[in-house]
C-alpha cells in the first residue's frame, strides 16, 4: 500500500508540472509578467485584455482546453494565421526561449482563472 501510494504521488507531482511550463508557481508568474509586458502587450494589452491590433488572451476562446499550452508555444515560435478574430495573422515573437514562453503562459493562465476563465 505505501508503495502505490509514493507511486501516485510520484505521478501526481509529475503531472502538476506538465502542460503549465517549468514557471507556474509565483516566482514564473512574476517573470512571465515582466515578459509579457515587454513582449506582448504592445498587441495583446497591459493586462492580456487585447487591443486595437490584437486579441485578448484573457478570453474564455484562449482557455487551456481550446488552447493548450502548446499552441501558445507555436504561435510565439512559428506564428500563426488569424483565426477567431480580425486582426491579421501574428508574426513570430524573437528572442523568446521556451522557459520564457512557460512564464508568459502561468502569467496568461493566471490571468484567466483570476477573470473565472478555464
């Protein structure tokens, strides 16, 4: 019985990092607010509310079921077509690294659940 249970916690603690990034605890929030306000929020807004010239984040379209992650890793790396909205397809974001992208996202992610989203 003891070793089922350290199994399933093994694999629980395991699961809680993936899909969220190495930066979702407060620490990864706060970096990943820094970096979105210094890489996103020209178009995405100050607080992920969107803009003029581009969608906002904090939107029930973007929550983790319909946007992984992933997708939020593509688009910063690849860019992607317009999709749900006008606003013309994003360009790659440059100088970004995949921790990086992981902060942006928990800050995202945290974002939503604070507006009841996901």
């Amino acid at each position: 019985m003891r070793r089922t249970l350290t199994l399933v916690t093994a694999v629980v603690v395991l699961a809680s990092g993936c899909g969220a990034g190495g930066g979702d605890d407060a620490a990864g929030v706060q970096r990943g607010e820094q970096l979105f306000a210094a890489n996103c929020a020209v178009c995405h807004g100050p607080e992920g509310q969107g803009t003029t010239v581009g969608p906002p984040l904090v939107h029930e379209i973007y929550e983790p079921g319909h946007h992984p992650d992933d997708a939020f890793h593509r688009a910063v790396t690849d860019g992607t077509p317009a999709h749900h909205w006008n606003f013309g397809d994003m360009p790659p974001v440059a100088g970004l690294d995949s921790d990086e992208v992981d902060d942006i996202i928990a800050w995202v992610r945290q974002q939503q659940r604070d507006a009841g989203i996901g």
